[in-house]
C-alpha cells in the first residue's frame, strides 16, 4: 500500500472507530510505527484534524468527516454479501482486498444505517454450492496474473472420454483471455495453440499451472462479457417425469431443460445436451420417478446400467 492509500485508510480507520493507537495502526496496515507517526504528520499538515491524546491514541475531530457517500441499507447489504462472495470464490490476492473494501464501506455508514445493515445481514447467509478451496485459489491467481499481464500459461490437462473409462491426457498452452464463474465452477477462457482456437478449461481439471515469460496480445474485438460459446448441445432427450417430484427436480441444479409440458399424468421434460453421459447420472439419481423417452440410445444405456447394478445385489 503506497503512502497515499494508507493515509486515506488510516482517516477511514479513525472515523470508523474513534480511537486507535499508533501501534494498532500500524498492525492493521502492516508497517512501523514511525511510519504512522509521519503519516499522522503529513495528515496534520494537509488540514485534517487529528487529535492525539498521549497514552490513549489518535481520533479525528467531532467536527470533520469526509465527504458521504449515500448508501442505504439494502445496498450496503447487497455491497457487502458481494464481497462475502469474492472472500468465499476468488484468490487471495481478491480476499484482501475485499477485506479492505469491507472496512471502506462499513466506515462510511453513518451509524443508524450501519445498525440496520448489521441486522439485516444476520438474518441473511450466503452459502455458496461449492466454495473454492486452497489449491484452486492459487492456480487461480496464477491464471488472472497471466490475463492481466497478458502472458501465455502452460498447463496439463485431464478430460473424461466419453463411452470410455480412462482419461485424455494433455500439455497445453494457451492464451489466457478471461475467466468465467459457471454454476460455482471456474472455467477457462482462452486461444489454445494446440487446437488453434478459442477453447474453455475447467479449472478443477487442471495441474501444474506455469505462467510464461512468452506474451501474447488479446485481440482487440474480443469482449468477455459479450461472447458466447457455439451451441453444441444437439442431443434431444425426452424424459417423463412424475407429478409427485417435478419441484424437486425443476430445482435441481441442471440448467440445460428446454421445455416443461405438463400432460396430466405426469410432466414431460425437454432437454438440451453435448453428450448423454452427462444426463445419466442425474437421470438415474431420481429412480424410478423419472422415466427416458427418447433416445432410444439413452433408453438401453440406463436400462444396462440398472441391470449391472442388480447384479451388485
């Protein structure tokens, strides 16, 4: 943090909480406390009116505040669930500086908004499916450093095959151009040497991250927030669900359902999707409540399949 910033954070710090020593200054923004005392100074000298109080610390003057920034409550809440977020889903590098901003923000309230902030919030907990753990947020700043920096990234990569047990292994290196967050999973954006084109990396298939020294230029019509992927879900499967269960399944965490129709025994589904491995699963994890129509070829995959599993009884 460079002087400037910290002498802002130190007025934040002293208006948020009225009374801090040097010492406890100078822990919360890592440094000296020399270097508090010449920050208080510089402070002092630009006309912001610090008080010390020998023995019990700094505050700030009854009389100066910064200029406000006018949240309610509802948006400090919805400001601060946002970092809880980015604590819970980003790399450490982002979990600081949410840290930081969480401080910013609840230093500006004025203190009626903060209590009702505070009350709100506690009637509120953001659990997300699956958090980031440790290992996944280091790549992760391995590979937002190479899209900031814009430097190639190597990487090996492993992928299921479908109708096989085994796994495809590969080296690759690519451009990283951006990073998407799909249903609590991070996936890589970027221009594979390999495949010479645009192609998406699931990062928890991904190991031994390199960051390159080889720097690659993002082209200049590329927009993260605007591209979209080709469509390559063309299997159709049809699915006959039972009326007892339909919300539990409507609420289930698959996202690829076309179409809802209701037939008065029972409700049929419409999905969209690349290849019929990744609907086995979830298919079979309803039992006999959910019934496959079509394909035929999905028919006898999951009727051989509960036929191998009986075997097991």
């Amino acid at each position: 943090m460079n002087k400037t910033d910290r002498m802002l954070a130190i007025v934040l710090e002293l208006q948020r909480h009225g009374l801090r020593r040097a010492e406890d200054l100078a822990a919360v923004f890592e440094t000296s406390v020399r270097t508090i005392y010449r920050d208080v100074q510089a402070l002092c000298e630009a006309g912001v009116p610090v008080i010390g109080s020998p023995g019990q610390g700094y505050s700030l003057s009854d009389t100066y505040f910064l200029p406000p920034i006018s949240f309610t409550a509802e948006e400090s809440v919805a400001l601060l669930l946002g970092l809880d977020y980015i604590e819970q889903q980003f790399d450490a590098g982002y979990h600081v500086q949410a840290a930081d901003a969480r401080r910013k923000i609840e230093a500006i309230l004025p203190g009626e908004v903060r209590r009702e902030t505070a009350r709100v919030r506690a009637a509120m907990k953001l659990l997300a499916v699956g958090t980031t753990g440790s290992q996944e947020k280091e790549r992760l700043s391995v590979l937002r450093q190479g899209i900031l920096e814009e430097k190639k990234i190597r990487f090996h990569y492993s992928k299921k095959i479908p109708e096989s047990d085994g796994s495809r292994h590969s080296v690759r290196e690519v451009d990283p151009y951006g990073l998407v967050l799909i249903k609590d999973a991070w996936t890589l954006v970027a221009y594979d040497d390999m495949r010479q084109g645009l192609r998406h990396f699931r990062l928890s298939r991904m190991s031994d991250i390199e960051l390159t020294n080889e720097r690659f230029r993002r082209p200049v019509d590329f927009d993260l927030h605007t591209y979209r992927p080709p469509d390559t879900r063309d299997v159709t499967v049809r699915l006959h669900v039972a009326s007892t269960i339909i919300d539990q399944v409507l609420e289930s965490p698959y996202y690829y359902i076309e179409r809802v129709e209701d037939t008065g025994n029972g409700v049929l589904l419409t999905l969209r999707i690349r290849h019929e491995l990744e609907v086995v699963g979830w298919i079979m994890s309803w039992g006999p409540s959910v019934v496959v129509l079509e394909p035929d070829s999905l028919r006898e995959r999951v009727r051989n399949i509960l036929i191998e599993s009986l075997k097991s009884y």
